[in-house]
C-alpha cells in the first residue's frame, strides 16, 4: 500500500505554541518510531510505539513533548509552548515489527519563530 | 557524545567512479548496521543494511563492508551516477535497544558530478 505520510509537511509556529505533528504509518505495521533532524545534524531518536505496549520515551528532549498512537495505528506528537529550539524537521518511521527495516515518512519541517 | 560518526560532511565524485563513505561507532552493542539516503525534502530512503555476523552485503551499485574490530563501515558506490548525489546516514541498532530505534550519524552529502 502507500508509504508513511505526515502533516501538515510544514508548519510555522511562534514561540510559546502548542502544535501537533501526525504520522500515518504503512497499514499492518505495528512499529512506530518518531525522530527530529535538527539543521545540520544527524536523526535524533524521539519514541517508539510497538503494538499495544507502553510507548519508549526515552529520547523525548523535554516534558513539553509528547506523543501518542490511537487504535494502533495514526500517531499524533504534540510540543506545547514551542520553543525556537524546536525548529527541526520531525520524521516518523513505521515498520512490521523490531528488527527490519524502517520506512520514513516525508517529515514535518517545524519553524517556531 | 555521538555514538555514530561521519567524519566527512561532504564528498564530491566524478560520473562513473567509486564514492566511498565512511562511518564510525563507539557502541559495541551494536550488531546491525543500515545506509539511508535523503533527498531534499523527504525522507530518509533505505539503500541497504549489514548484520554484524557479515563483513560485506552487496547490492547492485552498492556494497557495505563492516570491520567490527575497528568499529568502522563503509558504503561503496560504482559506478557513481549524478542521481546518486544526496545526503547519506549511517545507523545502527544493537542488542541493548529492544525498541530497534536507529542511532544516525550526521550524514554525508554526496555530489557526482557528470
């Protein structure tokens, strides 16, 4: 079927807002990972859902982020009271399950002025 | 402290010969190993990928060689094609992530040039 895809595929924001970035994964797969691309830097890991468990949050910078999966499928991850640091492009990842290959989606490309 | 590192942030090549990129880690847990390729504006594209009971997976134009003992991968390229010109990510996972997430390095742009 389709790839992953994301939206909006920008989002430009002021400091201090909330926005809410969504991921629709590849149908069937029950792994989800988000990550950022800061300008100039490598992917840098966020949190990853698998099937009904509790989600990993491990690499989620700060409390003002967070994310969830509905129905196990569409995710939605939410940063509250933006901060420029923000500004990064957000990717999501799917796959069918631990171990094989991840599938990227187009990425949201956040700019908090 | 960055657990995968691509030490060349750029590399420009000529039509038709070998590009060849190179990727450093430190983790020892880690025992699989991808390159991805980015476009402008999308996402993160897998090319190929090396478990590390291998020391080379070949496909096609493009071959990763894994030495463990130096903790180093290489992607080869060739011939080079112009279309090949992209951001390329080194990652890797290992056995103390249950989660499978992806540790990247911080990419190399690739220019072939006709």
């Amino acid at each position: 079927g389709a790839g992953v895809s994301q939206s909006p595929s920008n989002k430009v924001t002021e400091k201090g807002k909330d926005v809410e970035l969504r991921c629709d994964p590849i149908s069937g797969h029950t792994a989800l990972y988000w990550y950022r691309q800061s300008l100039g830097q490598g992917l840098e890991f966020l949190i990853y859902f698998q099937g009904n468990s509790a989600p990993d949050k491990s690499g989620l910078p700060s409390d003002r982020f967070s994310a969830e999966r509905t129905g196990g499928s569409v995710s939605t991850l939410t940063i509250q009271r933006t901060q420029q640091e923000d500004s990064a492009v957000y990717l999501c990842a799917s796959t069918g399950g631990a171990y094989e290959t991840q599938y990227f989606g187009p990425g949201t490309r956040l700019l908090v002025l | 402290d960055q657990q995968v590192k691509q030490n060349s942030p750029s590399l420009s090549v000529q039509e038709g010969r070998i590009s060849i990129l190179n990727c450093d880690y430190t983790n020892s847990m880690f025992d699989y190993f991808l390159w991805y390729k980015k476009y402008p504006a999308e996402g993160p594209t897998f090319l190929i990928s090396i478990s590390s009971i291998k020391d080379k997976n070949e496909d096609g134009r493009f071959t990763v060689f894994l030495n463990k003992s130096a903790k180093h991968l290489s992607l080869h390229i060739v011939p080079s094609q112009p279309g090949d010109s992209a951001v390329y990510f080194c990652a890797a996972s290992g056995r103390d992530n249950a989660g499978n997430m992806l540790t990247f390095g911080g990419g190399t742009r690739l220019m072939v040039k006709p």
